[in-house]
C-alpha cells in the first residue's frame, strides 16, 4: 500500500513538472527570445513549440525539466551558503 502511495505522489510530482516545463515553453512562444548579450535579435534561432514535432517537443519538455530542476538545486545551494 505504501509503495502505491508512493508511485502516485511520485507520478503526480512528474506530471506537475510537465505541466510547468509545457507551460513556460507555451510563454516563450508568446514572449518570442530577446536579444543575448552583444548578439542582436534574431542571430540565434529557437524552435517554436507550436511548430515542433512531437519528438522536437519531447526533447524541449526535457530539456526544459532539467533546467528548472538545475535551478531548484541552484537556489537551495545559495540559501544553504548563506
């Protein structure tokens, strides 16, 4: 039972991941990139999501995942030095 519960917290947690990862792919589709330090709009190119094939868009999902998990683990290391 207990092993259950856990596999469904875990899969809920995965699924909300998703959700987040889709949803700020979706906002950068809106927001469209900006211009990256000295290069100016439009020298580097990005995928649209709505575009995407469904294996372009897996790889964004992930991509996307393991960046805001990076980020998790950033914040928690500058508030643990402090």
């Amino acid at each position: 039972m207990q092993e259950y519960a856990r596999q469904t917290l875990r899969s809920q947690v995965d699924s909300r991941a998703l959700r987040e990862a889709e949803d700020r792919l979706h906002h950068a589709d809106i927001v469209v990139s900006v211009a990256q330090g000295g290069l100016g709009l439009g020298c580097s190119t990005r995928v649209s999501w709505v575009k995407a094939n469904p294996e372009e868009r897996g790889g964004m999902v992930q991509w996307e995942v393991r960046k805001a998990e990076e980020e998790r683990q950033r914040i928690k290391s500058v508030a643990m030095n402090k």
